[in-house]
C-alpha cells in the first residue's frame, strides 16, 4: 500500500489531484494508493505538493522507503520508477 500526502493547495502550479491519479491508473491493479492516515505502515510516500515548497507536512506518517517530495508533472517518471521498483522488491 502506497499513501499520498497532498499539500494545502495555497499556490499550486499543476492538478495535483489529476496527478495523482494518472498515477494511480498507471499501475491499477498492481498497487494500491490511499490518503496518508497516521498509525499506519507504508510502502512508500508521495508527498504532492503544488509547488517547488513542497510544504505538506509528513513526518507524522510511516513509510518504509523514503518519502518522494513531488511538485510537478515532470515527476511522472520517477514515481513510476520508485513504485515500480518497490513492487519488484516486494515479489
């Protein structure tokens, strides 16, 4: 299970939202994603902010590999290589 962390949205260059489900649609039914709750274990964390602050807050939530900070579209790539290779590690 991967959790997705949004920021406020005070300033955002891009859809956040439309991002993170292209995102989610690239790997249906190989992953699964979910709103970021506290007390629950991770395989991985994108924190989506709307801008190059990338402010959300998200050392309150556990993930197992390091959180990815994503402020743009141009991330697309890397969050496929990161999820990927996590699902590859967990087979």
């Amino acid at each position: 299970m991967f959790a997705i962390r949004y920021c406020g949205g005070c300033n955002p260059h891009y859809d956040r939202v439309a991002f993170a489900n292209r995102v989610k649609e690239h790997f249906d039914g190989r992953a699964e994603f979910e709103l970021a709750q506290e007390g629950k274990e991770y395989e991985g964390l994108l924190v989506i902010g709307g801008c190059s602050n990338c402010c959300a807050s998200h050392k309150q939530f556990t993930s197992l590999n390091p959180p990815k900070l994503i402020w743009g579209e141009e991330f697309f790539d890397d969050i496929v290589k990161m999820v990927e290779g996590i699902i590859d590690e967990s087979l």
